[in-house]
C-alpha cells in the first residue's frame, strides 16, 4: 500500500509532511508499503494533486491532505473504486465532496489524462478545486462518515467517534502560536 | 490611585498572567518599535506581564515571538484581532489580553493601565479624547480584556475576514482601506452585549510631527483636563503613554528630546 501527499507551492512548509508522517506512524496503525511526496508544481494549486492519478497506477493507493490531524487508529480506507470523502459537515456549497483523503487500487490515469489535455479550461471551469470536477466529470464513490471537520468543532475536546480531523478552511489552527486538543498530536516545531 | 489589589494577584486568578500583545509587519515601521515599546513597559511596569509579539520578522524583542503566516486571508492590523482567540498566543483560562499597538510611547508608571481590573465579558480600552467627533469607542492602542471574552468577535471575523476588513471602507465609515478594526470590534462587542469599560483619558497623550496639530491638541488637553499642558518639553505627569495616532505619523519622524528620554 503507497501513502501519497503532496507539498507543492510554499503554502505548506516541509514540516507538514513530517508531521503526517509522524502522525500516521504514531497513531494510525496504518502499515504502508511507500510514503511518497509530490512536490512537482505544473498547475494551479490543488489541480497538481491530479499528478498523483498519472504517477501511481498500479496497487492500493491512499491520499491525505497535509491540513489534517490523525489521532487514532484509522478505519480501514483503502478502496478499490475511486473514493473521496463526502463533506457531510457542511452545506453543500459547489460540490458535495472533499478530497481531503482519496483511495484507489489499480489505474485511474484517465482522469489525469483527462485534465492534461487542456489544463486552463479545467482550471478555469474548476477555480473552486478539484472536488467539483471530480464529482461532475468522474465516477467517484464516497466514504461513510470517517472522519470530521475543525468548522464549530474547535472549542470542543476531540471526538473520539473519530480519528481524523480536518482543518479545511482553518489551516492557520496548525501554525506556531495555536494550540488545541490537536496541538499534542503533532510532531513538535523546533 | 492603585487598581491592582493584593487579592486580584492570589485569590480566584491565582495562576493567571498578563500577555502584552502586540503585531510587527514590515512597512511602515522598524523592529526597533517592539523593542522600544518593551523597553518602556519594562521600566515603567512593575507588574509581572509577558510580551508578546506577532511578526513576520523573527527578530523583534519580545519575550514570545510568533511567526505572521506567509499566507493569509487577514490584512496588516486585521491581525490583532487573532488575539481574541482564546486558542492563540498560549492563553490560558484566567488570563488577562492586553493587545497594544506599537506607535505608543511609555512616558510614566503604566501600572493602573496595565493592572486595570477587568473582568469576564468586558472589554477595557482608552477614552479618545482628541480628534473628530463623534469620537471611536474603543481605541486600538490599547484593549484589554480576559481570554474567552473576545471568542465570539474572532469567529464572526474569522468567518469572513475579506468582507469585514474592507466592511467600514466600503460603508464610507473609516478613510483609508483596511482600516476600521476598531469599529469592528465595537460593533461586534455591543452585538453580544460585551460591556465596553473606558480607563481616564487624561492617561494619554496626542502627538505627531505636526507642531500646529500638537498645538491644537495641548489646547484641547488643557480645556478638557484642567492640565497647564499636555505635551511641552516633556509630556504633563498625569500622561503614561504617548500615541501617534495619525495614520501618516511615526515616531521616528519626531526629533524631540523628550521622545530620545522615553523611547529606547
């Protein structure tokens, strides 16, 4: 099993990826194979996760963004099928998904192949993200509810339905100088 | 008169401290004026208080430093707001916020500022008395207010940082673009019915590199006050901390003596 992310642009720091790391090693009972790293910027931020379709074609994949806290053992993600997140947290906006956390097994370039043949008229189409062109455009399945959001949730003590919360919008949660609940699960900031 | 009673310091809040809280963002001022500001609060307070500062240059003085994201939807002074959080700057339940702008000058014993009781669902601010009327309610120079009081305000702005930032410009309720956090914050406050508690104006001092403007803002301490002046040679002994509120104005352009005595 290959565990992907991607760090592209400066938004994230090198730390983010470490700490994912360290949080799936501690926490997770995850047992993965490869733990890979896109870094490779040829499109608008979050259309470079697509890379990921065109690189990894073979075997069980799972995706994590690097805006997330694991806090537990994860139940089991890795699908067979194209599968995202549905963001039952929230209205439903532009798009009923969140692709936060992805899994596939197999090949699934097409939908890169997709994408490459015209990068700015999906970019374009899609300024919002990739989850509104993934859920127009492709056949993807979605989890049940397996993890939840930081939104209304961060004056709360941590839900232990769960062990995955997402900071979506509220990445600011995880820089120097905030702290919370999740702030002892991270790897530390030197 | 002395605010700060044995009892505030080891009854309920025992374990509690002051945060002096502040933001540096390169422009319009230098490094120097954090540490100017700590070096004043350092002689001039003998409350125990940690200093804090905001900043997107990691070498202000300060005794906490935290990094200013390189990314985020929150503009220049906007940022002071984030103090508000209860999850920001180490707070802990009990403590008392204290967020400060940097263009000030400590000239006395900030002690009844510093140690000015305040109590849950209350903010503390100084009265304005100079400029315009209808004068601002709070002044951004200086709030103070104890952790969890302010959460509400920081998740209403949180919520739509853009919309508030440029809310009073648009409304043609402040002049310059990005201004206006003062009013946010009071408006948000009477919306959830914070009461607003206002220290003795008489405390601050008005000046800039405008010798008309200072002029006309001696006159105006003097009438209101009863005061001989308000800043001559050196600023009037009832005055403990010295603003440079006009937008244009720093302290840097101002060449008098006493400024060199007090901001070092």
């Amino acid at each position: 099993m290959r565990i992907i992310c991607v760090n592209t642009g400066d938004k994230f720091g090198h730390w983010y990826v470490k700490n994912l790391k360290h949080m799936i090693d501690t926490y997770s009972g995850l047992k993965y194979d490869e733990f890979v790293v896109i870094t490779s910027e040829n499109y608008k931020g979050v259309f470079n996760k697509l890379q990921m379709f065109d690189l990894y074609r073979d075997g069980a994949n799972l995706y994590f963004d690097l805006d997330i806290c694991i806090y537990g053992k994860v139940p089991n993600l890795i699908r067979k099928d194209l599968t995202v997140l549905y963001a039952w947290w929230r209205d439903r906006y532009h798009t009923t998904l969140n692709s936060s956390v992805i899994s596939w097994t197999g090949d699934q370039s097409h939908i890169y192949e997709t994408f490459k043949k015209d990068p700015n008229k999906w970019q374009e189409k899609y300024n919002k993200g990739i989850d509104q062109m993934l859920e127009e455009n492709f056949k993807v399945a979605t989890y049940d509810k397996v993890c939840y959001s930081i939104n209304e949730n961060e004056y709360k003590p941590k839900d232990n339905n769960y062990s995955i919360m997402l900071f979506n919008q509220r990445q600011f949660y995880m820089e120097p100088g905030w702290t919370g609940w999740w702030t002892n699960y991270f790897l530390p900031k030197s | 008169m002395n605010y700060l009673n044995t009892e505030t310091l080891i009854g309920e809040n025992f374990g509690m401290s002051i945060k002096i809280c502040c933001v540096y963002f390169e422009g319009k001022y230098t490094p120097d004026y954090v540490e100017k500001l700590y070096n004043g609060l350092k002689r001039h307070c003998t409350l125990p208080f940690e200093f804090i500062c905001y900043s997107d240059n990691p070498n202000v003085k300060a005794d906490v430093v935290i990094p200013l994201p390189k990314y985020s939807d929150i503009k220049y002074h906007w940022h002071k707001l984030t103090f508000f959080s209860p999850l920001f700057a180490y707070q802990k339940p009990g403590d008392e916020i204290i967020i400060m702008d940097i263009d000030q000058v400590i000239v006395n014993n900030v002690d009844d500022m510093i140690g000015f009781p305040v109590v849950d669902n209350e903010i503390v601010s100084y009265k304005q008395w100079w400029g315009q009327k209808p004068h601002l309610i709070i002044q951004g120079g200086f709030i103070k207010f104890k952790s969890g009081t302010g959460t509400k305000i920081w998740d209403n702005f949180i919520k739509n940082p853009e919309y508030w930032q440029l809310y009073y410009y648009n409304e043609m309720i402040v002049h310059y673009k990005y201004f206006g956090e003062q009013n946010f914050i009071k408006d948000r406050a009477r919306h959830h019915n914070i009461n607003i508690t206002l220290m003795e104006p008489e405390w601050v001092g008005i000046y800039g590199p405008n010798k008309k403007q200072n002029l006309k803002n001696n006159r105006i301490y003097m009438k209101e006050f009863k005061e001989d002046y308000m800043i001559m040679d050196k600023p009037n002994p009832k005055i403990k901390i010295v603003h440079f509120t006009n937008p244009l104005t720093t302290i840097h352009q101002c060449k008098n003596d006493w400024i060199k005595d007090h901001w070092k």
